[in-house]
C-alpha cells in the first residue's frame, strides 16, 4: 500500500507543480523520479542508474524519430504540401469527419508502426485537416493516439502482443483475429469519446496561421500526391521491415531480407521521409537546411519534446525496478477473477510503471504458470487470455508514459487537459476492450 501511496503522490506532484505553480514538465517529471525512489527506499545507485536509463533509452527510442518527424512536418506546412493534403482529404470525407478519419488511420497505421513513429509521422497532417476544417486539434488528437493505441497493444506484430503470446503458447493466427476485431471496438470508443468529449475542448492547430496565409501556402502547395510521399514511404517502409521479420522470415534471410529490414527501420525510414521532404518547396534554397532554417528551426522545436519525453521514460524506468509491479500483479493474483484477471493485473501494471510492452510481457509471465488452474488450456482460451492482457495495457497512459508526453509536447497541449483527454481515453478503451474480450469468452468458451 506505502508503494502504490507513493505512486499517487507522484502522479499528484507532477500534476499540481506543473499545472498549479507552472513548474517546467521536465523538472518535475525528474524530481517525481528521485522522490518516489527514495521513499521507496530503493538503494540510491538504482535510483540514479534508473534515470539515466530511462532517459537514455526513451531517448535513443524516439529522439531522432520525433526530430525527422518535425522536420518533415516544418516542410510539408511551410511549403503548403500538408493543406494540399488536408484539401484533397476534406473533399472526399467532409470537413465533420476528420476525427472519423484520424481513428481509421491510426487503427492500420500501428499495426506495423509503434504508436510513437505513427503519431510523430501524422501529426502534420492532423493539424493541417483541423485548420482546413476550422476545428478544435483536441479532437482529432485524441482520435489519432486511440486508434493508435488501440491495434499497437491489441496486434502483432508490435513486440507487446507477440511477446504475450509466445509466453503463453498461443496461436498467433488467432491472437491477430481477436486483436483486429477487439480493436474496432477500442478505437470506436476512442472515437466517440474524441467527438462527444475532447473535442469541446479547443486548441487552436496553428495559431500562426490564418485563413489568408493558408490560401497564399495552397497557391505555392506542391500537389497532394507529392506531398504525400514523405508521410506515406516511410509507413510502407516500416511494414515492409514488419513483414519481412515476422518469424516465418516470408523473404528469407538473405541481403534482400538485410536491406529491407535496414530501410525500415523508424530511424531510417523518417530520414529518407526527410529527404523527400525536401523536394516539396517550389524553390528550394539551401538556406532552408541551415541552423537558421527550416530545418533549424525545426531541431529547436524538437529538442524541447525529446527532453520532456526522455524525463517521463527516466520516471518510468524507476519505477518500473520498484518492486511496485510485483506487489500489484501477486496481490491481484490471488483473486478468482476469471478472463478479468489478466486485464485487471495488467491495467495494475501498466498504470503503475508507464510501459505497455513491459505490462504485457510481465502479465503474460505472471499468468503462464496459473493458465492450468484457471481452465484456460484450449487455444481460444490462449488467445483470449493475450486479448485480456492487451486490453490492460492501454490502462492508464499518464506521466510515467513517454507516449503522453509525445502526444501533449506535440500538440501544445497542457499537462491538465492531457490527463482530461488522453488519460480518460485510454481508460475508457481499455475497459471497451476487456468488456468485448469477456463477452467473446461467454461465446466462444
């Protein structure tokens, strides 16, 4: 209980000192971290070697990708190439429908794409269908990070659900069919949730623009086609790297397989986005590469998300080597709960320590020994059992999740209405989803 006390109280810190006292995210995500470490009384080399983990890995995660995502970004909205875009889109879906749209795509786009790279790699177009269509950007954000969410813990092959079912010897055939339809029901509660309820709540995409600016970028605008390729390569890119490491090795393992994997990497993929990017301004002067620059521009706009990111992974990080996971998953463990047990003990651990990967393959452990003596023998059974755990892995996204922080740094959003919007959502996916996973049992069990 003195764990999960403590837990609350960071998340309280963080909340109060940030939106209250106005104190800096990074800051406080940091001295949340070594507060919680030394209450806990975890030994002060964990503490300290923690926090550079964290922020080192989160970092090396996702910093380069948010940097070439911005990058991108800076050039499709100042050569006019994302309202080009936004155009085409708002003529073949309405401009009523945009958080509509932002559901569908991060629904396919994180099948193969971490949720993180999806969200970096659209938010340029994201902001530009909100400006087009003069709308709040709350609502179609919040669309696009649970569509992205949901299929990210539901679908392989992202590593979380794979993982999960590899622990539990389930069949992924069958893991990917109760995903896929599991995660339509997700993300229409995102959606819904999106449209009824974040979407009162207004922020303005690009408050540097006007109507006018909007209209003179559109005259300058690259076709829409074009500038679509620096969104849409790098996504081809990455499934392609999906496909060709899926265990079946459906290309081999030859130079072929090697070159494909390497240009699918995120890293790889975005950069070569930027180099695409590049060809989108009608008269490209080599003063848009320079420290003063686009691309300049763009380095300082990044480096102040990468470092809030990076904190939220380093508080992460120490309290995922708490022994708070532990408490939570043997406390619950111990409770006849049926299919909502793993949901229940991975919501638990996901709340507690930021990571649904982490959630997922802890959970996954924890239940392969008790799979027997719950009845859950039969491959369905298997199946529904990663289902649950995916569920409770969307289940809570708050400080100690880097993705919170990639969605409000991005969106200009304020730690607050990050919590209003972001972290209700995922709550209320999760349960959508553990509800669609009990009812399936009751049919298919």
């Amino acid at each position: 209980m003195l764990l999960i006390l403590l837990l609350v109280i960071s998340v309280v810190f963080i909340v109060v000192s940030t939106v209250k006292f106005k104190f800096h995210p990074f800051l406080a995500l940091l001295f949340a971290a070594i507060g919680f470490g030394l209450l806990a009384r975890m030994p002060l080399s964990t503490i300290a070697k923690s926090i550079n983990d964290g922020f080192g890995d989160t970092i090396g995660h996702i910093g380069i990708v948010i940097i070439a995502g911005i990058i991108i970004g800076t050039f499709l909205e100042r050569s006019g190439g994302a309202f080009a875009i936004a155009d085409r889109i708002l003529r073949i879906i309405g401009q009523r429908h945009v958080p509509l749209a932002m559901s569908i795509i991060g629904y396919f786009v994180s099948i193969p794409v971490f949720a993180d790279s999806g969200f970096v790699i659209l938010m340029p177009l994201n902001r530009a269908l909100s400006k087009k269509a003069k709308i709040s950007l709350v609502g179609p954000v919040v669309a696009l990070a649970t569509g992205l969410t949901a299929t990210h813990c539901l679908v392989p092959p992202t590593p979380g659900p794979i993982a999960a079912a590899g622990i539990l010897g389930a069949d992924l055939g069958l893991v990917i069919l109760f995903g896929l339809i599991i995660a339509v029901f997700a993300t229409a509660a995102g959606w819904v949730f999106a449209v009824k309820f974040a979407s009162k709540i207004y922020i303005d995409p690009n408050p540097e623009l006007t109507e006018a600016d909007i209209e003179a970028r559109l005259k300058e605008a690259p076709p829409a086609f074009k500038a679509f390729t620096p969104i849409i390569l790098p996504m081809v890119l990455i499934v392609i790297k999906s496909f060709c490491d899926f265990p079946t090795h459906p290309l081999g393992q030859g130079a072929l397989k090697n070159i494909l994997s390497f240009i699918g990497e995120p890293v790889i993929a975005l950069l070569i986005g930027v180099l695409l990017a590049f060809r989108l301004p009608k008269k490209f002067d080599m003063q848009m590469l320079s420290t003063t620059g686009w691309v300049g521009q763009s380095l300082l706009d990044s480096a102040i998300i990468i470092m809030i990111t990076g904190a939220g992974g380093a508080f992460g990080m120490v309290l995922r080597n708490s022994p708070i996971a532990d408490v939570l998953s043997k406390t619950l463990s111990q409770a006849n709960l049926g299919i909502w047990l793993p949901f229940i003990i991975a919501a638990a651990i996901k709340t507690a320590q930021g990571s649904s990967t982490v959630a997922l393959i802890t959970t996954a452990s924890l239940m392969m020994p008790l799979m027997l003596s719950l009845g859950f023998e039969s491959a369905m059974a298997k199946a529904l059992v990663v289902a649950s755990i995916s569920a409770g892995a969307m289940v809570v996204s708050h400080a100690n999740d880097s993705f919170f922080w990639v969605i409000t740094q991005m969106a200009k959003m304020d730690i607050k209405t990050g919590y209003k919007v972001h972290t209700l959502a995922t709550l209320i996916m999760g349960f959508t989803s553990a509800l669609a996973v009990w009812i399936i049992s009751l049919i298919v069990l």
